[in-house]
C-alpha cells in the first residue's frame, strides 16, 4: 500500500529535509546494525513476531523500518510522519501511511496498536513526557513502545544541528523520560560502540562544512559501497561479541504499557 492517507495539516516540512531520505535505505550499515539490534531485543524479551499484531511507526520516513518488520514478522505496520515526499516512498508495506499528528489523538486510533516503533524521533520532541503520553492513547494496554535515538553529547556536531536534534541520550537519561509514566522499563542498551571513531572523526570534519547539503551527506552517507560494505561487516562483528557494549553511539529502549 503506497497512497498517503491526510489527517492533520502541516505548516512545514522543512525541519526534515528529502534529502535524508534519499539517502537512507534498508542496505545501508547503520540501518541494517540498528535493525540487527532491534530484533536481538525483540528475541531476548520473548516477543512473538509471528503474532500478527498491529504496528505503528512514529516517525516512519520513507518506510525503511515497516519494510525491515514485515520481512522479518507477521506484524502489520502503519506509519505516520510529515514529510510527503518521505511518506510516498512507504511502499511494498501492507499498513496504511498516514500523515498524522499524534497530538490530535484521534478516536479512531484509541488503544488500537500493540506496539508503536519510536526510531530516532524523540530526540527532536520539545516535549518528550507529553509526546509519550500521545502515544501512550494510541497503544493498547500491555502494549510495547521501542525507542531509538542518539547517544552520548559528547559526539554532537553539526549533522545534529542539520537533523534538529535537542539533545543525545543515555541510557539513564531515557529512562527519566518515562518518570510519572504508565510503563515498565524492560531494556536499555547502548549500541554502536564501534562507529565511536567514526563519529568522533565525522564532529571534526564537519566542523570544517558550511553547506547544509553537505553535512547531511558527510555525516550519513558512506564515501563509496565498499566502505559500507566493511562497516557491515563491522555491526556483525561487533554484535557477535559483545551482546551488551558497555557505551555506543545510540540507545534502544524496550518499554511496555501496564495494563
């Protein structure tokens, strides 16, 4: 299903420029090490991915994360974002694409998800504890919300300005986004210990770039395939051996609704 379902009105889609998502996609290594992650978590909670629940992606894009699900599951997935470029690039999904603001919650959409993926959103939220309670509205109770975003302020640099990032996360940090929240902390975990160099050596070259563009393919697309292809080669290295890095450059977060 690829046509785009509009629910809410949207000033601006400039805080996301379409450039990000002609960049992104399900072979490149960063995507493909935090999906890889993602279903370590899943597997380690005993979560049943042949269940056919239904998913929504905060956040979806241009449907990287919904593709990467229901290769891997039986799982349903809606996405919702803003961009309308990014959103009609959501094909070869079975959910429907809205462009939908959680803010409004909607009757229709009341308790209806059993789960909602959160990849690399909140860091962009004025407000994280009343965005999660938006979300909160839209899952069923007992259902599990994943949450993705950037770690350690010691790696920002100017592709965090670019993407509007508002801050990088610890663990401990996104834990506290949940205080005075109905759900229970079921994982936390660094991940990405070994793009550490990377990043560090991105913050220092990119200091140096003036043109917004630039950053934006500097800081995310690799150089040549072949070097994307020794960075994959690198997430499954790293996954192998380590299954909890003791520091990464992001954090994933596993999170369920008391009932």
């Amino acid at each position: 299903m690829s046509s785009v379902i509009v629910l809410s009105k949207v000033e601006s889609d400039e805080k996301f420029p379409p450039i990000y998502f002609k960049i992104a996609d399900e072979s490149h290594f960063w995507c493909q090490w935090r999906f890889r992650i993602f279903l370590r978590i899943l597997k380690d909670l005993h979560i049943d991915t042949e269940a056919y629940w239904k998913v929504l992606d905060v956040g979806c894009g241009n449907g990287i994360v919904r593709r990467q699900l229901e290769a891997r599951t039986a799982w349903i997935t809606d996405g919702t974002d803003f961009p309308l470029e990014a959103l009609e690039k959501n094909v070869g999904v079975k959910g429907k694409t809205f462009r939908y603001n959680v803010f409004e919650e909607r009757e229709e959409f009341r308790h209806s998800y059993d789960a909602i993926i959160l990849f690399d959103v909140l860091e962009h939220i004025e407000d994280p504890p009343r965005f999660l309670r938006a979300l909160d509205f839209h899952l069923k109770p007992g259902g599990w919300l994943f949450i993705n975003v950037p770690a350690l302020e010691a790696l920002r640099s100017p592709y965090d300005a670019v993407q509007g990032h508002l801050r990088r996360y610890t663990p401990k940090m996104l834990k506290s986004e949940f205080s005075g929240l109905s759900f229970a902390v079921e994982s936390v975990l660094y991940w990405g210990m070994m793009q550490l160099p990377l990043l560090l050596a991105r913050k220092a070259v990119l200091s140096m770039v003036k043109k917004k563009g630039d950053v934006y393919k500097i800081g995310f697309q690799p150089p040549a395939k072949f070097v994307n292809t020794i960075l994959v080669m690198i997430m499954k290295l790293e996954t192998t051996i380590l299954r909890r890095p003791p520091i990464g450059t992001s954090v994933l977060g596993a999170f369920r609704k008391k009932p």
